[in-house]
C-alpha cells in the first residue's frame, strides 16, 4: 500500500462537512504541544540559572504528557472527548497558576518536577481525539489518508513551532509569558474542540476489550512507538542543544528562532513527501527516515556560528514531518480495531517520552561539554534505535505475508 495522496485530496478532507470546526479548534488547542514543556523548561533556567534543573523539570512534564495521554486517550475511546477535554482543561489551569507561584517562589528543583508532572499529565489529548475524529467523518481511501497526513504535518509543525514560539516569548521582561500563552491557547482551543457537534457526537464503536495494554498489545504498535520514541529522543536534543548554543554565541534570543527554521523545511518536504513517500513499503520506511534524521542532527555538531548552524537546522528539518506522516499512517497496520485515539495516544506518549529523555540528557551534556557533544549523542542514539527498528521491520508487513510475528 502506497499511500501516496494529491493536493486535491487535502482540499477535500479539509473541506468535508462538519470538519472546520474541529480542524480551527483543534489547531488552537495542538498549538503549545511541544511549546509548554520548553517554555517551562526555559522559564526555569531563567529562574535558577542550570539548564540541568530545567531540563529535569521539563523532563517531569514531558512523562506527565506521556502518561496522560494514553490515560486519556483509552477514556475517549470509551465515552467521548467532550467530558474528558472539560475537566481536563479546568484542571490544567490550576496547575499551571500552582507551577507559577511555585517557581516565582523558588521552590526545590524536586517540588517544580513534580507539579511539571501533573501539568502534564493533565493537558487534554487534543492530537489523539482530532485524529480519531475522520475515521468517522471520512471513509477509508485517499481522502482519509490525506487527512491523516494533515494531522500529522500540522503536529510536527507545532511540535517545532511552539518551541520557536517559547524561545521568542521568554525574551519578554517576565519569562514566564510563554507558559501562560501556552496553557491558555490549549485550554482554549480544547474546550472549543469538546464544544463542536462533530465532538460531541463522536461515540465509541465496538472499542476492543482484550489486553489491559489495549493498543500497545500488538507488536506493530510497539514497533511504530519505538520510532515515535526515536523521533522524540532526537527532537528532544535539538530543543535544549539549539537554545544552549545560541546563549553561548551570545544570542540568547535567537534560540527560538532557530528553532523555528526546522518548520520552514519540514512543512514543505511534507506534503511533497505525502505524494510520493519514500521508501514505499512501510516496514522499510520507519528504519530509513529515523536513521537519514539521525545523521543530519549528528551533523548539527559540525557548524561553527548561528548562520551555520541555522542552514543545518534547516537541512534537518527536512525530515521531520515525513516520520510523523508515516508513524500515522502506520497507524492503519497497526493499530486494533476499535483503538483509534488510543493508538495515536501511544505515539503522542513515546514522543513526549522520547524528548523527555533528549532534553535531559541534552542539559546534562550541554552543563558539561556543550552543544556539540548533545548534538553528536543524539546522532548515535538516533542510529542505535533506528536499527532496533530494522530488526522488528517485519511486525509492520501486511498480515498475508508475515512469518510469526515478532515481539
């Protein structure tokens, strides 16, 4: 299966009756995905002068994300977005005041992790109930598919975005500006989204009962998640390495611009990419983009100003958007019956978790070596786990034409 799709294909699923007012709110509420943790993350360096403690408590978000998601996720599955979104963003908003007076207060670098973990946890799985959402409002084909590949261009370009945005925003004369922009678009834009019919009426339809790990159960999801998890690791790296190298350079600002330069390429490559996907097959596919990703971070190491590293940034860029395409459309291998928010949730999960890992490890290695040794670590874990992936390449071919699967 190709999966290749048409500039008209996007017009159509874009347009679909019943759509707009879920895509507008649920581009809203995806907005700060990646701009929370980092603008908490740059917040705190501000704060306590460490990227180290400020990469622990973004880190402490990150797995908040991670875990709410799935959480959250198998609970739409089972009775809809609309209550769980309400609750959820009612609850953010008392959290994000809580980390705040925390922070302005200076308590320990331990207590900031910890509310940075159930900020986290608490942020409304936008992502996961959007996707879930046109597999209702459109049949399977090519239109579907496009919408897929929206959903996934339009994440990866705030995953990037909202961390230029943060980097911007922190330049403010109070440093903070960024997480209270941050939670108040998601807390906006998810209860907007709960709010449309399209939500609301979404209910589920026959949501598997089998193992206690639902989507995750098979060995195709925990394939796609290992390369949701490499994907994150890397992206992970680049958002505290990129920050840091700018402050050395004596540009503190200039980091979330940076930043932003991988969304200039990623979103073009994108949807050229969705035309004609390379490598065809999918179980080829998710080894070969991680592994290509891979090498163009290690490369970020070489640059030796801004305007160098930014022409790099803008190289690796190229491959962002195509991994997320493909971890959701592999989706459709993968993922059980009845598991649509949930599987999405899964890989929402292993990407937040993956950068959770990247940015401490990112802020541990920048304290002590710099920039250059995070960007030349992230290359080698990024290659380690894109051959794990080549060695469960099977777990992603079609039914028909497996040997027993692998674990």
């Amino acid at each position: 299966m190709s999966h290749s799709v048409s500039l008209a294909d996007y017009r159509v699923a874009l347009s679909t009756p019943r759509a707009t007012a879920p895509v507008l709110t649920s581009l809203l509420g995806r907005l700060p995905i990646a701009m929370i943790g980092l603008a908490l993350m740059l917040y705190v360096q501000r704060e306590t002068g460490s990227f180290a403690a400020a990469g622990l408590v973004s880190a402490g978000e990150l797995i908040g994300v991670a875990c709410g998601s799935v959480v959250q996720s198998r609970i739409i599955d089972r009775i809809g977005p609309s209550r769980p979104m309400a609750v959820m963003s009612l609850v953010l908003a008392l959290l994000v005041s809580a980390e705040i007076a925390a922070i302005e207060l200076g308590a320990p670098v331990a207590v900031l992790t910890a509310l940075g973990f159930a900020l986290g946890l608490s942020q409304p799985t936008v992502a996961p109930a959007s996707r879930a959402l046109w597999t209702r409002l459109l049949p399977a084909g090519a239109v579907r598919d496009a919408a897929y590949s929206y959903e996934a261009i339009s994440m990866e370009v705030f995953f990037i975005l909202g961390p230029g945005l943060a980097g911007v925003l922190v330049a403010l004369p109070w440093p903070g500006a960024g997480l209270v922009a941050g939670a108040a678009c998601m807390i906006i834009g998810s209860l907007g989204f709960a709010a449309t019919p399209a939500a609301r009426a979404l209910r589920p339809e026959g949501a598997a009962q089998g193992s206690l790990l639902g989507a995750i159960a098979t060995p195709g999801m925990r394939t796609v998640a290992l390369a949701a998890l490499g994907f994150g690791v890397l992206v992970g790296f680049i958002e505290v390495a990129v920050p840091a190298s700018a402050e050395r350079a004596g540009h503190p600002s200039a980091g979330g611009l940076l930043l932003s330069v991988l969304s200039v390429s990623s979103v073009v490559v994108g949807v050229l990419y969705g035309m004609r996907p390379w490598p065809r097959p999918m179980h080829l596919r998710l080894p070969a983009l991680l592994f290509g990703f891979a090498v163009l971070v290690a490369l970020l190491s070489l640059p030796g100003s801004l305007w160098g590293l930014c022409v790099a940034l803008l190289v690796a860029g190229s491959l962002i958007t195509p991994q997320s395409t493909a971890h959701s459309v592999a989706l459709e291998l993968a993922a059980p019956a009845g598991t649509e928010t949930e599987a999405f949730g899964w890989v929402v999960t292993s990407v937040t978790l993956g950068a959770a890992v990247g940015q401490s490890t990112s802020g541990q290695l920048v304290e002590l070596f710099g920039p250059p040794s995070a960007f030349a670590t992230a290359g080698i874990a990024g290659a380690v786990l894109a051959g794990a992936l080549w060695l469960r390449r099977r777990t992603l071919l079609p039914a028909s034409a497996t040997a027993p699967a692998l674990v």
